[in-house]
C-alpha cells in the first residue's frame, strides 16, 4: 500500500517488512463509484504467492481500518494470516479480503466493472516500488489490466477521510 494512502487513516502506521502471503493471488472484485472500478483482494491459490508490505499500525488506527474496511456498504472482512517476512520468518499480520468473489465476464459492456481503474491500479503499482517488492512481481503488476478509466487519487482518499470522520 503507499505510505500517503495508509497515513491517511493511520497516520501513525510504519513501515516494517516485506510481506509474502503463500497460497493467495491478487485479484479484483466489487465495483466502486470513488475509485471508478473494481477493488483489490486476495484469494486461496493453491500455487500463488501475493507480496505486500508489513505495517505496524496502533490498536485504535487498526480499529479505525477495521471499520472504515468492514462497514458503510464495504464489502471486506478482516482476517489475521501468517505471512512470511524477508527473512523467512513467519508472522500473524492482518488482512482485509473482500466478501464478493471475484469473477470473469466476458461480456464487453460490463468488463470494465469487474477491472480496476488506472488510477487505482497505479496506487497498488506505486505502492509496490515505494515498499521494494521483488521486481518480477512489480513487473507482474505492471501488467496487469485496467479499465481505462481515471480519477484523483484525492477523490479515491477523500471517501476514507469521510467515512474515518463517521467511525470516530
């Protein structure tokens, strides 16, 4: 995740680690309006890793993320994974994963909803060379697809802004 979206709701949050989730792979589902495409998560892979960063977040900004994650029409569930760090040590680390699996369509006129947006794929992609996942999966990222469509990354924070103000 980038540093500038996480302080947003956790200002306190600190970078710690390298994080790789064995048995999961990165995908899309959900479709929301702020952030003009589908949303992120993880899902049980048998032969797939997701590498992510290890933050170290206080219990009252984890609440704070629980909520604004679980709550006001979002459709994620928190579960704690263990997930190995760069040295290969083990590590119980939270997680949100969507409550809506993802799926293909392959009808052209919908395609778009069940993809990220640019914007929001370009958070994930800036997020990644920000924390220095291993190159071959930035570069996996990188080719992944959007929709095409765009907005502020402002806009994308502004409804985590509002919805913290409402969790507070």
């Amino acid at each position: 995740m980038l540093a500038r979206c996480l302080h947003g709701i956790a200002p306190s949050a600190l970078r710690v680690d390298l994080g790789k989730l064995n048995h999961f792979r990165l995908d899309f589902a959900g479709y929301s309006e702020q952030c003009r495409g589908a949303l992120v998560t993880v899902v049980p892979a048998k032969d797939a890793t997701v590498y992510g960063t290890i933050w170290k977040v206080n219990r009252q900004e984890l609440d704070c993320i629980d909520k604004l994650e679980t709550s006001g029409g979002r459709a994620y569930r928190a579960l704690d994974q263990c997930v190995e760090r760069a040295n290969g040590s083990m590590m119980l680390c939270r997680m949100h994963q969507q409550t809506q699996s993802p799926h293909n369509n392959n009808d052209p006129q919908m395609r778009w909803k069940t993809m990220p947006s640019l914007t929001y794929l370009d958070t994930i992609r800036e997020g990644a060379k920000e924390s220095n996942l291993p190159e071959e999966y930035v570069k996996f990222l990188f080719n992944l697809s959007d929709n095409g469509r765009t907005t502020s990354l402002d806009n994308m924070l502004y409804m985590d802004a509002v919805l913290k103000k409402d969790t507070a």
